[in-house]
C-alpha cells in the first residue's frame, strides 16, 4: 500500500442499521454546503495530490460511525465500513493552447485565442447501497450549458437501470464516450447533428453482449427543461464479438422531436474540430417553422488488441409547418487509434447509471508505466475522416471535410496530454456573407493538458 497520514480514531460508536444510510447521506450533502467543507476539500487536495498522482492515497480521520475520507488518482472519497454510503468528488480540467493557417486572409480573426480553458468540471457522486447513484457535473467554464450530468439512477431491477434527470440523450457512440476518453481533443464535424445533453428519464437494459436504452426527453437543465419540444429517443447495441482483447461493435439510435412554434430557435452548426476557433465555418443559421426533428444514426467498431476503428453516419431530417420543405442533413466519420506501448481500450457494456451503454473506454496506465515510478508513460497515435453536409434544397449552411491526426500520452492514469493536427476543406454556405462564396482551406494544430480524477 502506498503512504499515508496517520488517522485519528474517534470513539468506537456501533454503526446504525441500513435504514439510517439515508440519514448519513443527507448530513453527508448537509456538511457540503459548509465553508469548512470548502477548507477541508482544498487542504486535503493539496497535501495529497504528490502522492495521489504517485499512486498512493492521502486517509483522512475516521468518523464516529467509521466513515473514512480518502483522496487519491479518483478524487476525494468519504465511505462507510459497511458499504452502503460513498460520496466521492471527481473533477476534470483541460486547457487548450494551438495556433491556425487559414487560406483566406480575411479569416484571421476565427482563432481569436492561443490558449483557453475547454472545461473546469466538478462531478460529486454519491451511491448509496447497490441500487442508487446521484450524479452532478457541473462545467465553470461553460456560462451557456454549465449543468451537464445532472440525475439520479435506480438499479434495483438486475442488468436495468432507471434513470431521472440530466443526461446525455441515447445516441452516437462517439458522443456517450466521456470527453476524457475520445480519441482527439474534439469529437467529429457530424457531432454537430447530435443533442446536447436533455431533462429525462430513460430505462437501460443488457444482457451478455447486447444493451438497449430508451428515454423521454425535455430541453436541458440549464435552459429550464422546456422550450425544445419533446423527443422519444433510443438506441441499441449488440457485440457479435465480445472478447477481452477482441470485440465488435454495432448500433443502431434514433430521435424525434416533436416541436410547437413557441419553441426556441433551431439551428446546425459545427467549428473545425477545435475549440480555440471563435466562430463555425458551417452553419444553418436559424430555421424557421421547425415542426419535428429526426435523426438516425448507424455505428460500427472493431478493437482487436492495441488497435481501435470505429464509424458513423448520422442522419438529420428537419420537418417545417405551413408546408414549408423537409430538409435533410448527414454527417458521419472513420477513426482509428493504435496504443503504442500497452493493451487497447476496454469495452464498457453498461453504466454506473444514465445512458452511456456500450462505449470504450480510456487507456490504462500500468503501475510500471508511470512516469512518478519511473516509467515513460503510455502513447497513442490516432487518424480520422470526418464530413458534415448542411445544404438541402435552398437552403445553403454548408459543408466541410476534415483530415485529423493526434498523437496522445498519458504519463499517468490521470493525466494526458493531446495533440492534434487538423487539416479541413470548407464550402460556406450562402448565411455566412462574410465568408465569401469560394472554399477554403483551414489548417489547426491543437495541444491540450488534461487533468481528471
């Protein structure tokens, strides 16, 4: 076991039955809402972070009841001896520096910054017994969207879970994978054509190889839940093969929204799969008369080993009142990856709670690789394809093709730096008058710093 502080006992006190689990988990959020809560949570972190990022853990004093508090590479942690209470404190934080070759001189104010903050995340858990989690995420450095996993789940049923609040809506294996885990800094141009996260409530169920999950959708949390229509969405999976170094993937998700006049406006649009840019090149501008919204989304993986591949092709269908024209979009992607010095990326069938069924995960970082404990860390190269189309019809948003390569290390289980070149080929559409009519090239490279735990 790796060091630790000395924890100071209080008086043995017998630990209540499990009806008294509730109790301890409230008083639990209770004391968070402190200032001492705030010292305690800074000064634990501090003194514990040399070691955390070691491998070693930071013990903090034991309670009356036997909570114990714990801070290590997966964030602060209180725990009962019997199991039934966990609240643990997690976190993510990933800056952003590059720079940007644009074609067109007059283009030269869309990277407005060198280096900029993409996410500052606090994400408390807490679990109580084997059936109930409570998630919340919440994003400092979003003013628009800053509530992102926001839910409560219930897993009383076996292999089923039954999800309340703020999440991400079933759809697109690229998008329920954690922004911690994709293989670029960004995820594609054809996640353009994939929601934001939605107030619902969904049901998950799996068996041995396959996972299907379903929900009934609001508008986001933080625009006040309605104002967005409603949508029924679901999406399911199967592995036809499901090994530990080697499994296929397919899928298969849908949407559709059902939207009055009185809704908030509806527009598409994407940046060049890099945050730094201040402005998309393609973009629908807003829609007027948007009745319904449908979206279909097919995926397919392969991982064999240290080798990852995997693909989409999303659909859009945007139905108008008073007999206004359908119009269609689609976007879709190729990716792959190579882990250089260890095994590939584990298949994750089911959640913890929500909807993120069937993703992979994020590299593993051996004991012997860390860099703290004298290692060189883990690398991995990665490649993508990735194309969005926003003209139908009349309308003209625009459409882009982007060629990516990254290259990522991870010194340690919870850190990992990115970078990213980006080369893309732009149609802007007729909304965009400041960006002419011609198209144009964009060449981004993108270095991130990464912390999560």
């Amino acid at each position: 076991m790796g060091s630790s502080v000395a924890s100071t006992a209080w008086p043995a006190v017998p630990p209540p039955n499990a009806a008294a689990a509730a109790r301890r988990a409230h008083a639990l959020v209770a004391c968070s809402r402190g200032s001492g809560f705030a010292v305690l949570l800074v000064g634990v972190m501090a003194v514990g972070v040399g070691d955390a990022l070691a491998g070693d853990a930071f013990e903090g004093i034991t309670g009356p009841y036997g909570e114990r508090m714990r801070y290590d590479e997966k964030g602060l942690t209180w725990s009962f001896p019997e199991q039934d209470v966990k609240l643990l404190i997690g976190g993510r934080l990933q800056v952003d520096t590059g720079a940007v070759g644009l074609s067109r001189p007059v283009l030269r104010d869309a990277f407005p910054d060198n280096v900029a903050v993409r996410r500052a995340w606090v994400e408390p858990t807490l679990t109580i017994g084997k059936s109930w989690l409570v998630a919340f995420q919440y994003d400092f450095n979003d003013p628009l969207l800053p509530i992102k996993d926001a839910f409560v789940a219930w897993k009383g049923v076996p292999n089923t879970n039954l999800t309340l609040g703020n999440m991400k809506v079933p759809f697109s294996l690229e998008w329920l994978e954690s922004s911690n885990d994709t293989l670029f800094a960004e995820r594609s141009l054809a996640n353009a054509l994939v929601p934001e996260r939605r107030f619902g409530l969904s049901v998950g169920h799996h068996g041995r190889a396959w996972t299907a999950v379903a929900g009934l959708f609001g508008n986001a949390a933080s625009n006040g839940v309605v104002g967005d229509g409603t949508a029924v969405a679901a999406r399911a999976t199967y592995a036809p093969i499901l090994k530990d170094d080697v499994t296929l993937h397919l899928g298969l998700a849908g949407i559709h929204r059902r939207r009055s006049r009185g809704d908030d406006d509806f527009s598409l649009s994407t940046r060049a799969e890099a945050f730094l840019f201040g402005r998309p090149f393609v973009d629908t501008g807003t829609i007027a008369e948007v009745a319904s919204v449908s979206q279909l989304g097919a995926e397919v993986a392969y991982r064999t080993g240290p080798y990852l591949v995997q693909a989409e092709y999303i659909r859009a269908d945007v139905e108008r009142f008073g007999g206004l024209p359908t119009l269609g979009f689609q976007g879709g992607y190729v990716e792959g990856s190579v882990v250089l010095n260890s095994g590939g990326r584990d298949y994750g069938l089911a959640p913890k709670g929500g909807t993120t069924y069937a993703v992979f995960k994020g590299v593993e970082v051996a004991g012997s690789q860390r860099v703290s404990r004298g290692g060189a860390g883990v690398f991995e190269v990665s490649a993508r394809y990735s194309a969005i189309d926003l003209d139908d019809r009349a309308h003209r948003g625009g459409s882009e093709r982007d060629v990516s390569v990254g290259l990522s290390w991870y010194p340690e289980p919870n850190i990992r730096f990115i970078a990213n070149y980006v080369h893309g080929r732009v149609r802007p559409g007729t909304g965009q008058e400041d960006l002419g009519r011609r198209s144009f090239s964009v060449d981004a490279f993108v270095a991130r710093v990464q912390l999560y735990w």
